[in-house]
C-alpha cells in the first residue's frame, strides 16, 4: 500500500526537514512538495565551509592549511550569491576553524567524517536520513557542528532533535554532543535526554505524514498553510517571491 510520503515523492525525511514543517510549514509545503526553493544564504555556506575546514584539520592539516581550505571553499559557494552578508560570514570563517580545531583536537581523528545513518521507526513508513558531522566510535561519541556569530548557552530544540536523531540510528548508548563555534569561542554541550527528543522528532514526522493523507495534491495542501512572511525563513527576496506565486503573499 502505498503511503501519504510516497503519494508526495517523499522517500525519506531529516531532521532539518522536520524541523522545517515543525517552525514554518507553508515554506516547508512550498520547497518540499512545490519544489519552489529559494538561494542559500552566505550563513549556511560559511557553516558547509567551516566545518570542511575543521575536518580537514582533524585529519592532518595545520591550521594555516585548514583555513586555507574553508576560504577557498566559501569562495567557491559564494561566488554567484547576492546576500549582502556575504563579506561578514566570510571573515568569520578563519575564526571559526581555528576556534573548532582549538576545541575538537583534545578528540584525536575522528573515525568518520560525515557518516550517513538511517533511522527506521516502527511507527513512520520512510526512513530518517542523516549525516554525522564527525564520530569518534572508540569512544562512542558523535558530534554535531554548528557555527554561529554569537555563542549559544545551551542546545536549542532542534538541534537536540537533529542530535537525537544520530544518536539512535547508532546506538542507545552514544554520546551525543552539540560543538557550538563562533570565531571568538566555543562551547561543547552533551545532549541529555536523547530519546525524548528522537520520540519528539517522530511525532513532527507523524504529523508530516497525517498532513499529506488529508490530499494528493499539492496546491490544495497549500491552500490548508499562510506563511509569516516577517520570519526570517522568508528573507531570502527569491523566497518571498516565491510566496507571492504560491500563497499572493
């Protein structure tokens, strides 16, 4: 029988998916079943930059030579982008290599790099897929990276969710930590109570699926959803025209 996921040409879903439809579920319908996708902002390519650059510093490279890396790697990303914040991420990104590796190095090599997981709750008819920042199994720890301007106190929900997410597609015994990073400091915080926060993942995804059985078709979901246009999930110019198309907001 086929699924409300499948009927969507949804074959799985993630943490950032469901933490997406859980915060703005018009944006979430318009990319994911509309396929109307705005740019990516200089925000996300300064994380995707940072943390090859850490990466790469875990693995053998010197500092000078990580950073080099992750510079060539955001000006690569960036190239085409019209984010006007497009300088100020990419000045953060030597300090946030330098402060990850500052950090994470005490860890030795990592054993993976971005290992993908699947997770496959009894309850849901797709999969969770993921990708593990960086893993040290020996030790059983997993961390997740994020790199901010500003350093967070503690681990925000959904971050928790997308931790808890990796933690039990490997193992109810992991150790899963949250690196916070910004070019000034970091702070490593240790996720407890991570099947609470997977079981909370599931319901968003539970509600996905009872979300999508209500209509086969797209445009008549649309019309069940208005988006916030003054969140910042909408400050993309791309993404509210899309809006303006889709919702003539």
């Amino acid at each position: 029988m086929t699924s409300a996921f499948e009927r969507h040409g949804l074959d799985h879903l993630s943490a950032s998916s469901c933490n997406l439809f859980a915060a703005e579920p018009a944006l979430w319908v318009m990319e994911k079943l509309l396929g109307k996708k705005g740019k990516v902002g200089a925000a996300a390519h300064r994380g995707t930059s940072a943390e090859l650059g850490i990466g790469a510093g875990l693995t053998g490279k010197t500092d000078d030579e990580a950073i080099a890396i992750a510079n060539t790697e955001f000006a690569r990303l960036s190239a085409l982008t019209t984010d006007p914040n497009r300088e100020k991420e990419g000045t953060a990104v030597a300090g946030i290599v330098r402060q990850g590796l500052l950090a994470l190095r005490a860890y030795g090599t990592p054993s993976s790099i971005q290992r993908r997981i699947e997770w496959h709750p009894d309850e849901l008819a797709v999969p969770f897929i993921g990708f593990i920042d960086f893993e040290w199994a020996e030790f059983g720890i997993i961390l997740d990276l994020k790199t901010q301007l500003r350093l967070s106190s503690q681990i925000a929900r959904n971050h928790a969710r997308q931790g808890a997410l990796y933690g039990a597609a490997t193992s109810d015994n992991a150790d899963v930590r949250l690196a916070y990073v910004t070019p000034q400091k970091s702070a490593i915080y240790r996720l407890e109570n991570a099947r609470e926060h997977a079981n909370s993942l599931l319901r968003i995804a539970q509600t996905i699926g009872r979300f999508l059985a209500m209509s086969s078709d797209p445009q008549e979901l649309a019309g069940i959803v208005s988006p916030d246009i003054d969140s910042f999930y909408w400050n993309d110019p791309d993404t509210r025209r899309a809006a303006f198309e889709v919702y003539g907001i």
